[in-house]
C-alpha cells in the first residue's frame, strides 16, 4: 500500500548541515508520536540541487525553502492540514 503522503527532506551537504540534520529527528519524532507509518512515506534524498534556498523539505511534490528546526513541525501540521490531529 503506498503512503497518503510522502515526505522527503534533502540530506545534501548544505540543508544537513544548516537544519536538516535536526529537522530530520524533529520529524522521525513527530511520525512516531502521530503513529502514522502506514500513512506518511518518509525518505530522504541526496540533493534537491535547490542549494541556495535550502535547508529543503517536500510534501506531496510541494517543495519547502528555507526550513529551519524552529518551523519544520508548523510545516508539517500545515501542509498535511491535520489530517491526522
């Protein structure tokens, strides 16, 4: 069964080293609090080659600049509209 929603952080070089190495456990945290495996696809990607506007999140094939620890959790609650609240 594919997942409702997918969600693929950028772990090149840059967005890990400016945020997505947190925002990556933020979320892994998040998934598991909201017990929604089954649901939610998430992976992560070598480059999105979006370097300059990064750190970098996808949802759905919606792309995400400039995102930061402080506002990965508001993002997700955002964009999956609380589908899971």
């Amino acid at each position: 069964m594919k997942p409702k929603i997918e969600i693929v952080i950028c772990m090149g070089s840059s967005c890990y080293a400016r945020g997505n190495k947190i925002s990556l456990e933020l979320i892994k945290a998040w998934l598991n609090e909201k017990k929604v495996d089954a649901e939610i696809g998430f992976k992560g990607q070598l480059c999105s080659g979006l370097c300059s506007k990064g750190p970098i999140l996808i949802i759905n094939g919606q792309t995400y600049q400039d995102v930061h620890p402080a506002n990965v959790l508001n993002i997700l609650q955002t964009a999956i509209n609380g589908v899971f609240a």
